[in-house]
C-alpha cells in the first residue's frame, strides 16, 4: 500500500506543479499587449508567380509582380502550392542564390508538390528576398520579397545579420 500511495502523492504533486507551470505561463501571456497569431498565405501559383490570394488579414500588398508584401513581426507566412507543378521557396536572390543554398536562414523542401504548404514565422523585422529556384524558375521571374515591420532593415543588412 505504501509505494502505491506515495506514488498517488507523487502524481498529484507532478499534477499541482504542471498547474503551477500553466497558470504562470497565462499569465506571462495575458500580462502583454494582446496579439493574435495571423497566419498569411502566399500561393505558389501556376504562371510561376508567388501570389497573394485576396481579403487576408495582417498583410499588405505593396506590389503584385514580382511580389512584395508586408507583414507584422510575429507573422507566419504559409507558402502553398496551388499550381500543378512543383516549386520551392527560400530565403536567397538570384546572385546569392548559389552561395547560401543550403545555409539559408529559411528554405522548403527542394520540391514541394501540389498542395504542400511549408510555413515560416517571421520574428525578426527585415526585408526578406523569396525565390523559388526548382527548374530555374527564378530566373521566369519567381521572385518575392517579404517585409517585416513598418521600417525593417533593408535586405542586405537583413543578410548580414544572419551570416
Ligand atoms: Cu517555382
């Protein structure tokens, strides 16, 4: 009887402290401005376009070809793709391309197939140059940038940073 109870004891205080644990974390939480997760989502679309599909919250369209959105810090964008071809994307430009691949601050599958969704959260203001590079479709002009923040750093100190 005795291990059996002190074992009851022993879940009941795990249970008490995982209370603990959750009740500090709310409050942590709630003691901040209040913040919504947005999830934006950007289509990898057939033309061999990154695209914004319309009436999304928490992102602004500054330019539609190539495209050029901004969001907010905290943001978490979602790349879909909608073509039935596949795509990739990663953090790169057509001149670094070659010499970041594979050391990227964030990069998809190198195929992504119809329907896949890869998901980045943007923490960090910045300017981020997006590409898609799967049968050089970068070079079709499979381009993006994503603007984090309302005065992000510009794109090649946002690389300089992440070296
Ligand atoms: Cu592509």
């Amino acid at each position: 009887m005795r291990p059996r109870r002190s074992g009851l004891r022993a879940a009941v205080g795990l249970t008490l402290a995982l209370v603990g644990v959750c009740l500090g974390v709310g409050a942590v939480l709630a003691s901040g401005p209040e913040r919504k997760e947005v999830e934006v989502v950007v289509h990898m679309a057939a033309n061999m376009r990154f695209t914004l599909p319309r009436g999304q919250e928490g992102v602004k369209l500054v330019k539609g070809d190539p495209l050029t959105i901004r969001i907010q810090p905290g943001t978490k964008v979602t790349f879909l793709n909608t073509s039935p071809f596949p795509h990739n994307v990663i953090h790169a430009t057509v001149e670094n391309l070659e010499q970041i691949r594979g050391h990227s601050a964030f990069q998809s599958p190198e195929v992504m197939a119809t329907n896949q969704r890869f998901s980045v959260v943007f923490r960090e203001e910045g300017t981020y140059p997006i590409l898609c590079y799967y049968a050089g479709h970068h070079l079709a002009g499979m381009v993006g940038t994503i603007i984090v923040g309302d005065n992000p750093p510009d794109a090649a100190r946002t690389f300089a940073r992440r070296r």
